[in-house]
C-alpha cells in the first residue's frame, strides 16, 4: 500500500465519523494545520483524489435536507477536482451536497 500523507491520514480519520460534507474539511482541528494559506482546496482535493485511487474513501452527495446517495466512480474524481463544491455557498448555485466517507466507517453496496 501507498504511503499517505499527513493530510489524507487526517481526512481519512475524519471520514470515520459520518458522511463529511467537502467544505465542513476545513473547519477540522487535525486538518487545519496541515493547510497552507490560499492551497486549501487544492491540497484538500488532490488528497481525496488519491484516496479516491486508493479506494479508501467513496463519495455520496444529495441536498442537505434528504439522505445522500452513492456517487457512480466515473463521476467522482470530477467532483471532488470541482472546487465550487468545497463552499456551502455551491447549494445557493443549485449543486447538490458532496461527502466524503472513509470505507472503513461505511461503504456502498457495488
């Protein structure tokens, strides 16, 4: 197995806890030190890319307010590259609700 970075062993350990709407990332205390100024969203997406790779982590998304559904695997390294998708302000633009989840908390029957 790959050797992982501080920030995707991070993220992975958030996405233990439950579905991890994209933009709560950057509010993590074990996160947020890892970032550096202006590459938050770069340095957030290109982990999840590789996690994503790895098949450590599975993307779901829906609206806020309705339980998330299974992104389909040839759609999910678009999204998490997309980096409107990284604010809360993206469902004021009519996009759904991207998460993340770590596939040892849960994962979509294939």
């Amino acid at each position: 197995m790959k050797n992982l970075t501080l920030l995707q062993e991070a993220l992975l350990e958030l996405g233990l806890e439950d579905w991890i709407p994209l933009p709560e990332v950057f509010g993590d205390p074990e996160v947020r030190p890892l970032l550096r100024e202006n590459l938050e969203v770069n340095a957030v997406s290109r982990a999840l890319v590789g996690l994503l790779t790895l098949g450590r982590i599975q993307l779901w998304m829906g609206k806020w307010s309705e339980q998330p559904r299974p992104v389909p695997p040839d759609a999910a390294e678009a999204l998490l590259l997309d980096e409107r998708r990284y604010s809360f302000d993206a469902e004021d633009e009519g996009l759904e609700r991207v998460y993340f989840v770590n596939v040892e908390n849960f994962r979509a029957s294939d």
